[in-house]
C-alpha cells in the first residue's frame, strides 16, 4: 500500500507537471491535444473562448459530437472499472464524453478509490486519457452532487439544506458554498449538482428537506450564496431542478412526479423567483432539467422552459443536464414520444445538452446519432448544443489547466477550519418553538438526564445519498455526555422506533404497540423514574423522509408521539428535540411538553450543537423556513399566499357561511423562532416615501437585545402591494438580516429595495411590470400578524 501511495504520488507529480508522459503534447502554457505539433485555435490561451469553441466544432465529427452529449455514470452504479482499461478504446467514449458523473466518491459504500489523495490521482488519471487517447483530447467534465457537503467519503458533512435554510445566513451558505466547491476542486471534480432551488408548498413532499424552504425570497438569496460560493472555487454550479418541480398534486413523489397543482401566475412569480435571480446574478454554468410535466407538457421536451425562458429570458449560457431518466421518460411515463428515438429528438430540440442516467453512455449516444441522421436533430442545432458544453469546459480551465494537485487534497478536504463552520452551521440552525422557561438547562444542577427518542443516537439521518456518504457524526446522546461530562448523570433508553411495525397505514389507522415495541417503550418509562429531566429526541430517517419518502400525514411517525405522552406523564420535565426534515403538526407536544427546540437533519456535529443549545452555550437563533401546518386538512399553507387565502369562515359577515367549522392558522408561522433573550425594533425610517419604478428604496430599523445574553436577532421584512391589477400577495418577504447582538446592544439594519426586482408582478396581460400606487412594508421577526413589529408604506408614482 506504500508503494501504491508512492507510485500515485508520482503520477500526480508528473501530471502537475506535464512531465514523463506522451511527449510532444505538454508544452509550457498549452497542450497539443490534437497532437499534430502545432498549436491549434481551440489550444491557444490567449485567444477568446468563443473563438476556441468555434474552432473546435469545425474540426469535430457527428460521433465526436455525439460523445460530448453524454454521461459516464460512475464505479460500480454503471462503470465497471475504476480506471481506464484497453476496452475504453473499444467504448463510444473513445470519441470523448460530456462527464463523467459520481466516480469513485463513496456512494452506496463503494470505497474503491475514495482516500482523498488516491482520488485525485484517479480523476487525473482519466482526465489524463482523455486528452491522449481520443483524436481532439476534449475534457471531461467530473460532475458530483453537494447539496449538504460535497458526496464523497469524510467530505465536510453540514446540515439538511432545509436546516441551512433556517440560519437565514447569507455568509454562512456562501462560506458552505466555497468549502463545498474547495473539496470537490481538490478530489478533481469539477462541477457539483447544487444548489437546490425548488421552493416548498407541500411539506408532505418528500424532497422538502432538500429546499431551503417555502418562501421564493429565502430561497432565491441563499441559492444565490451557494452558487457564488461554489464557482468562486473554479467549479461548475448545477443547479436544479428546472422547472416546476416541487408541487406534485398531493405532494406525492417517485413516480407521480408529474402534475403540478400550481397556476401560470403562481408559476412564474413563486416557484421560478429563485432559478431566475441566481442564474441572472451568479450566472451558475449548469442547470438540471426536471423529470416532471407542467400543464401537460413533459419539462425536459419543453422547448419553453429549456430555451425560451432559461437561455432567452434568464440569459443561461451554460449547459443543461437531464436528471436521471428524464429523457425516457418522455416515452415509457408522459407518453408523448412515440420511442425512445422520438424522446431524444424532443428533449434536444427543446433545449437539452446532456443526458445522464444510470445507463451505459451507449444507450444514449448511439441513438441519438441515429436521430441525427435522420435529420430530426439538425447539424446547426446539434452544434449550438455541443458548443455549451465545450464553452463550460473552457470556462473551467479543462483545456489549459486539467490536473490538481492530489497531494494537497487530505489537508483541504474536511479540515479543521472547514469542521468548525459545520458546528456553526448546526448551531445556527436551531429553532426554539416553545419554552415554558425550563430552557436553557444548568449543567450544574439538571440532576440525571434521560436521553430517549429514536433520534437521539442514530447517525444515519446525517448521511445523505446526496452529500458525504460516510462521516463521523456527534449523535445528540454522544452530544450531551460529552458536554456535561462529570457534571451530571446521562442515561438513555431509545424508547421507540421511527416508524411502527404498520407504517404508513398507521398514519390512517394507529395501532397499539405490538408486544416488541411496548416492551421498548416500557424500558424508557423505567428509565425515567431514574431521571430528573427528560430531553426526548423525535424525527425522521431516511425512511421517513427524503427523495421517493413523501407522507400523507405531518403527525411524527408510528409511537413517537406516545413516548412522549409517556414521559410526560412521570411529571417530569420534557423537553422535545426534532430531529426532522420537513414541518411537523407536533399538536400535543407543543401542548405539553416544557421545550421543543428543532435540530433538523444538523449534519457531523449534530449532537455537540444540540447540547450545547439546551444547556445554553449556545443562543438558539434559527427561524422556521417553512409554515408548520397543525393538519395536512389545513395544506395548501404556506408563505407567501394570496390574499384571502387564510381568511377565516363567520356567518354573521358573511351570508353565505356556516359558521366556524374548520381550524385556523398554522402551529408555527414561517419565519418563527424564539431566543433565550429578547428584541426590540425601533425607529423604522423609509426614505423616499415617493419614488419611481427606477429608484432604490431604503428601510432601515434599530434592533437591540434587550435581555441578558448575547444572541442573533433574525430581522425580516416584508411588503404588500395596497391595490394591484391583479390579486395580490399578503405577505412578500423581500428582505432579511440576521444580525449578532451582545447583551444590551443595538444595531441599525438596512434594507434596499428595487422596485423592478422586488415589486413586479405579471399583471392580466402577463407581463413584468410595477404597478404605480401604494406599498406597504413590514419589520417583523416572523410573519403572520403577531410578528410585525413595525409598519410603514412608499408609494410608487408613475
């Protein structure tokens, strides 16, 4: 193994170099990749991208073409081999490929080849065949996926992308962005599938804990951060999934991906808010077609989505990859290809550059170039196509600079520096929803602790199939002992499992413990006889939640809320942690139990940030991303909504009511979160008070913390337009600031507003525009009603 070290080592050096290897191709500042002696247009550095592009199309055949249209999936999913073989030269990636997608990371547990210095040496290794073993020696570009730290094995593991989405912390996802983009940059990888910018109506959904949240605002700001982090490291940002993906009729997932239950209007102003703002303002170099419909319409054969809006409208200049299947689909789901032929003719033409999936790259290459050759795809739209692809790989620096320096990955991947901003991602994720003054806990006196509930040891639910796939995660149970130490005695019972032995039909028709599960939580009632205070950690797993993991209920699974009920019971102190991936109608716990704080999926140090929460090292600061409905009866709720849309039913206003019949309001508001100090915001200035659709508004606030510790103040604000041509929003988040205050100080929060990014809407003509007229503006530290602090309004003039 020390020599196989030695020998990578090696390698890596010379390839750094351009030393050892194919002489005649690595000359000082360029590489003869056609090997023909001369340094060609497309090999020139100092010539313009477009211009190397140009030059490189007219030297390439359809099958060469073809090739730079298609994914090598990774080792062990679909590529047999780690490395490259003799039978790569028999394979249709003899003639390139577009990328080659997930090799080597870790994924499923797949080690070969994942230490951090091997990898590198492995990716350089291909690159390196790439550039001598095929005619033109384009690049491959090595795609991954980091939409919670880079996946791959002991990459620096962070919270859910719904947990980062409630730190409100636009610093900290750009700094998770650079650290995500570093790692990948050293392992070789070139481009990660992140971020995530599908905004969250349905938290039934399953993917809700991939989404930064509910509001298109929030959504849009921290996608934004990621992006700009990510490609500030040289690497390429995916973002996805476009369009319309995340409101499935009934939030349902798999294989109902297909009907979204959102009009044109809501369309366009909620759900492509973000995918608009980053690709217009971080100009991400790749977007990720969706496998869903959209008013019957297949998006991946969309030629709307694919060209008119993402490159006409939005200005995309990069390269569209399909998410896995997408293509086919359009044939074996949607039914609107004839073949699998009709399915790749469509999906191009709309727009299409690359197709991945867990297939041989031949499944896909081949018939296209059939198609090609039948002239459903003609040759101007198939190099318009090819040409995105190239120009991101010039872009990327794959033609002057394809090699890392493999060496240098173990001291950049998952680092100290990078491990302290995951604690602090966990720390600023957490959301206190209730304290009935029993938080935060002394260390000193707390007595015996009992540590139970089906989250409290289990790591499994940091691991994500789509960030790390291996890390060493702080449980909240190793969390706390670690914290208190000698101070105070930690027991722990589990009590019960995630879900019961009838899930999901439990959901519908709750069952009694079975004799296996009562004896479980039978353990936990004895062990709380033992115990001064109760910290219960409840949520999900990757059974209960995630991608294909949709529910028809937001109750906690299976006996959870009967633990609960258990320890309640004892009349000792219960303080509930969630440890969940999308809202929860937690009724009876918020009804009686002492605290819930709400940890999330919080990543590796999960546990060392819950203990440090509870016993209050740590101020929670984190708000609610999403709106916590107290039923799924209560679904469509969530911000922002139309006016009306929440409004209650009164038979003595109305004539044609019925009197209360229904339960109002959510359990929590989006934007909620409580501290272990308070707030207080003062002197809202607004300035002008009249301006134009051209002028910049300014809002400013003083917040001060009025308690006796430090904490971080979340201030949020919102705007309503008085009188529109069409019916307006209640509540529009267009602006937030999380701001860090020692005990007794103040700060002044400055908010700017752009009337024509921030205030247009499609009217009835469906066109972008701001409407003359008044707009109200509200300081809030959540919305809804009893979170607005401070009310004003501007007015837009003609």
């Amino acid at each position: 193994m020390h020599n196989m070290k030695l020998r990578f080592a090696f390698i890596a050096l010379m390839l750094v170099s351009g030393q050892g290897f194919a002489e005649g191709i690595y000359h000082d500042g360029w590489i003869d990749r056609n090997k023909n002696g001369e340094m060609d247009p497309y090999e020139n550095p100092k010539l313009s991208i477009d211009e190397r592009v140009a030059d490189l199309i007219g030297r390439m055949s359809v099958d060469e073409k073809t090739a730079q249209m298609g994914t090598i999936y990774g080792h062990k999913r679909v590529l047999k081999t780690t490395h490259p073989t003799e039978e790569w030269k028999k394979r249709v990636w003899k003639d390139g490929i577009a990328n080659i997608d997930e090799h080597a990371n870790g994924v499923r547990e797949v080690m070969d080849m994942t230490g951090h210095a091997e990898h590198a040496d492995l990716l350089n290794l291909i690159q390196r065949w790439f550039i001598e073993e095929t005619r033109l020696g384009i690049p491959v570009d090595f795609t991954n996926e980091g939409i919670r730290g880079l996946c791959h094995t002991l990459a620096s593991n962070f919270p859910s992308q719904l947990a980062i989405g409630a730190t409100w912390d636009r610093e900290l996802v750009r700094r998770i962005g650079e650290i995500t983009g570093r790692e990948a940059k050293a392992l070789g990888y070139t481009n990660i599938y992140s971020p995530i910018l599908d905004v969250v109506r349905d938290p039934r959904w399953g993917r809700t804990i991939e989404c930064y949240g509910e509001s298109p605002y929030l959504v849009g700001e921290l996608g934004k951060e990621q992006t700009l982090g990510l490609q500030s490291q040289g690497v390429a940002s995916t973002v996805k999934h476009f369009a319309a993906y995340s409101t499935p009729h009934g939030g349902r997932d798999g294989r109902a991906r297909t009907d979204p239950q959102i009009p044109y209007r809501d369309m366009q102003e909620i759900l492509m808010h973000p995918f608009e703002k980053v690709i217009t303002e971080a100009h991400p170099k790749g977007a990720m077609s969706s496998y869903n419909t959209y008013d019957g319409i297949p998006v991946t054969g969309s030629h709307y989505f694919l060209t008119e809006l993402l490159r006409d409208t939005y200005g995309f200049k990069g390269y569209v990859v399909s998410d896995s299947g997408a293509v086919s689909r359009l044939h074996e789901q949607h039914e609107v290809a004839e073949d699998f032929e009709d399915a790749i003719a469509q999906a191009v033409n709309a727009g299409l550059n690359v197709r991945t999936n867990f297939k041989k790259a031949e499944d896909f290459i081949l018939p296209l170039r059939k198609v090609v050759a039948d002239g459903r795809i003609t040759q101007e739209t198939l190099d318009a196509r090819v040409a995105d692809v190239l120009r991101v790989k010039f872009e990327l620096g794959l033609f002057d600079a394809p090699f890392v320096d493999a060496e240098a990955a173990p001291s950049i991947v998952h680092s100290e520096a990078n491990a302290e901003t995951t604690l602090r991602a966990a720390r600023e994720a957490m959301v206190l929803l209730k304290n009935d003054g029993i938080l935060p806990l002394s260390a000193e006196s707390c007595g015996t602790v009992l540590v139970t509930g089906p989250a409290s040891d289990d790591a499994s639910p940091m691991i994500s199939r789509y960030g790390p796939g291996t890390s060493d995660v702080i449980t909240p149970l190793a969390g706390i002992k670690a914290f208190l130490g000698d101070r105070a005695d930690v027991i722990h019972s589990e009590g019960v499992a995630y879900y019961d032995a009838t899930f999901p039909g439990s959901g519908i028709l709750p069952q009694p413990p079975n004799e296996e599960e009562q004896a479980k939580l039978d353990q936990a009632i004895e062990a709380a006889k033992n115990a001064d205070v109760i910290i219960a950690v409840m949520g999900d797993n990757d059974d209960t939640v995630g991608e294909s993991r949709s529910r028809t209920d937001l109750n906690l699974p299976g006996h959870q809320d009967l633990l609960v009920q258990e320890m309640v019971k004892t009349g000792k102190p219960v303080i509930v942690v969630l440890m969940i991936g999308r809202s929860a109608s937690v009724n009876w716990i918020n009804e009686y139990a002492n605290g819930i704080l709400v940890c999330w999926h919080g990543g590796e140090k999960v546990g060392q940030a819950v203990a440090e929460t509870v016993f209050g090292e740590n101020n929670p600061g984190g708000k609610l991303p999403i709106t916590f409905p107290k039923t799924v009866g209560q679904i469509p709720l969530a911000v922002p909504h139309r006016n009306g849309a929440w409004a209650k039913q009164e038979a003595r206003h109305d004539p044609n009511g019925w009197g209360t019949t229904r339960v109002l309001g959510p359990l929590y508001y989006f934007g909620y979160g409580l501290s272990y100090t308070t707030f207080s915001y003062e002197d809202m200035q607004i300035s002008p008070t009249e301006a134009t659709a051209d002028e910049e508004i300014t809002v400013t606030c003083q917040v001060t913390n009025t308690g006796d510790r430090d904490g971080d103040a979340v201030v949020q604000l919102y705007t309503k337009d008085a009188v529109a041509s069409v019916t307006p929003f209640e509540q529009l988040l267009r602006g937030f600031e999380r701001v860090s205050l020692k005990a007794g100080e103040s700060k002044k929060v400055t908010f700017k507003l752009s009337p024509k990014r921030d205030l247009k809407m499609l009217n009835r003509e469906n066109q972008w525009v701001v409407e003359p007229g008044r707009f109200d503006v509200m300081i809030s530290d959540s919305s809804g009603e009893g979170g607005i602090k401070h009310k004003g309004s501007f007015t837009i003039t003609k």
